[in-house]
C-alpha cells in the first residue's frame, strides 16, 4: 500500500509540513509514503490541444510537452494506492502550479468512468492502474478568516473526478503564512495528523466512506459552497453536481439532496456522473459539431481574419 502526496506550496514551506505531518501518521499505520514536491517539478501548463484529440490519451510520451516532469507524476499517481495533494491559497484558490498539475497529469486521459463502468478498454498505457483510490485535500491560506480561502479545497476537489479519487477527508488550513509559521499550529498539525490516518485508514480498510469533521451542507463532498437558483428552491452543489432544494427547519437553513437518478445522474464523485458526461460530450460532437463542421470552419474565418488587434510577446519576437 502506497501513498503518494503532493505538495504545491513553497519548498519547505506551510503545505509542505501539514502534508509531512499527515504522511508521518499514515506512516505509522503502516502504509509506504513518498512525498512530491510540484515546485521542483518541470511542469509546463496544458497547452488544450484540439477538443478530442489530446495526444497523450493513447501515449502520454506523444504531449507536446511529453518531455518534461508529468509522465513522470502521472506514473507515481499511477502506482499509488491513495492520494494527498495540498496547495497554498492564492486570491482564494490554489496556485497556477496546482492546476497544471492537474491539466496534465488528470483530465480527460484520465477518466476512468468508461472504463471502470466496462463501457471501453482501457488504455495501454494506463496498464490496470485505472481504479477508485481514497485521497485528503489540503489547503493552506494566510489570511486571518476563513472566507479568503473559500475556493482552495473545493479547487482541490477538481484533482479527484477524472481519476475516480474518493476523498475521505479535508483540511483548510487559515491563518498561516508566514515562513514555516505552521511549525507552531498544533490545532492544525492534529488535523492534518488525523487526516494523515483517515486515508491511511482508508487504503488499509478498503472503505473510502468520508471519516472527516465537518459533515457540510453537501453529503458527497462535505462542503458548504452551494450555488442557489435564483427564483426556486433549487440548490446545486457546484463541486459534485448533485441538485436539490433548500428550506427553512426550526429558523435554520437545510437541504433535502433527493437519492434518485434525476437529482444524482451528474454526480462527478461517482462514476455514473462522469459516464453521464462523457455521453453528453460524445453526444455533441456527433450530432452538432460534425454535422456543421464546414460551417464551423467558414463562419470561424470572420474572428480568424482579424488579426490587425493581435499582439506579440516578446518571447516571441524575432531577434
Ligand atoms: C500571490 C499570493 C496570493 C495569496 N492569496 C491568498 C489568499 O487569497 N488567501 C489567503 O488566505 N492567503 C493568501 N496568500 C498566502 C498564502 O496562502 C500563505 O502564505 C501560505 O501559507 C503559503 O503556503 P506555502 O508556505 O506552502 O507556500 C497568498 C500568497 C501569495 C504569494
């Protein structure tokens, strides 16, 4: 049983010893640990080569940027059997680095709904490796309140769907910035401890239930970012994708979160929501975007043609 962590914080910085502190205790309960530092890493960003097309889906080797440090990620993501990854709050999301990681070591190439489901072989490359893993997420902010940090875990959550990552836990971490400040946050090294042995746990059990404090307003991800339709009583949890309806109970706010195919079909935490999505993709580009595809390339031209606004970086100047 391996777990890997990966951390998108500073070098020996606040991430990196709440990760160090949750993989000692996932340590002690006898799982291996190895722990990645993404700013070593040469880790370019995903450069979206044309939708359906991503190269690296039949050989990551074939990226445009196959020769930099993500082969390299996706393998250790790969051979692991749970998963940690932290970032530092930047204007309340992770950093730029954490979601490179992302682009280039999950997204599409990565799903495993098909497969899983048994709907498509998968592929080579992926050699068996495709399967559910229990994860934590981690985020740190330096802000004194918790509302400047409001979109780095459900941000971290974007990590989990397309690898079939069942987080067991979470931790956001506020009111730590300064260098190596977290050395003297016990409250938050306990947490991060704790969530150290819930996937440790986890992985050693096999039952990747959530084992977290905070129960949240949603019952699949367990947070509080709930987006409300203006008009209704309908409420979506933007991270899951789950629908449901918002009341008032004795002066308090609830939700009901109905368990039928309508109100679940599109949930990203399990692999119905990502086969749901995977069909309405295919769906598109067979009925709408093939169908049109001359259209598409003789309208296009009037926004291609104009190119007179179009500016140049200097990196890309002739010299
Ligand atoms: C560009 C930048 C933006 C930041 N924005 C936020 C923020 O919106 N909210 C917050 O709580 N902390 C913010 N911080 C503080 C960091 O999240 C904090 O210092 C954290 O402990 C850094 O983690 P590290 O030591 O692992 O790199 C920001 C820091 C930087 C450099």
């Amino acid at each position: 049983m391996k777990l890997v962590a990966f951390s998108a914080g500073k070098p020996k910085g606040n991430c990196e010893i709440f990760v160090k502190e949750a993989l000692m205790a996932a340590e002690a309960k006898g799982v291996e640990v190895e722990f990645i530092r993404l700013p070593d890493c040469d880790l370019h960003n995903c450069r979206s080569c044309v939708q359906g097309q991503c190269p690296a889906s039949k050989d990551p080797t074939k990226c445009p940027y196959g020769k930099d440090d993500a082969i390299w990620l996706m393998e250790k993501f790969l051979d692991s059997d749970g998963y940690i990854v932290a970032a530092p709050a930047y204007s309340l999301s992770p950093n730029s680095l954490l979601f490179a990681f992302r682009d280039r070591v999950f997204g599409p190439k990565m799903d495993v709904g098909m497969v899983l489901t048994g709907k498509r072989p998968a592929p080579e490359w992926a050699k068996g490796r495709f399967k559910a893993r229990p994860g934590g997420l981690i985020g740190v902010g330096g802000a004194g309140t918790e509302h400047w940090t409001s979109l780095n875990v459900p941000n971290l959550f974007t990590t989990t769907f397309s690898a079939q990552t069942e987080i067991v836990d979470t931790l956001n971490v506020y009111g730590v910035a300064d260098k190596f400040a977290a050395a003297i946050e016990d409250e938050w090294l306990a947490k991060a401890h704790k969530l150290g042995e819930n996937v440790a746990d986890a992985m050693l059990t096999g039952d990747h239930r959530w084992r977290g404090e905070q129960e949240g307003s949603c019952p699949f991800c367990h947070q509080n970012l709930i987006q409300v339709v203006p008009g209704t009583t309908d409420v979506i949890c933007p991270i899951c994708g789950i629908l449901g309806t918002i009341k008032i109970e004795d002066g308090k706010v609830a939700f009901d979160w109905p368990d039928d195919e309508e109100h679940r079909k599109d949930n990203r935490l399990e692999l119905r929501g990502k086969v749901t999505h995977m069909l309405e993709i295919v769906d598109i580009v067979e009925n709408k975007y093939k169908p049109n595809l001359d259209l598409i390339m003789e309208k296009a031209k009037k926004w291609h043609e104009y190119t007179a606004c179009e500016q140049t970086p200097p990196s890309k100047m002739k010299k």
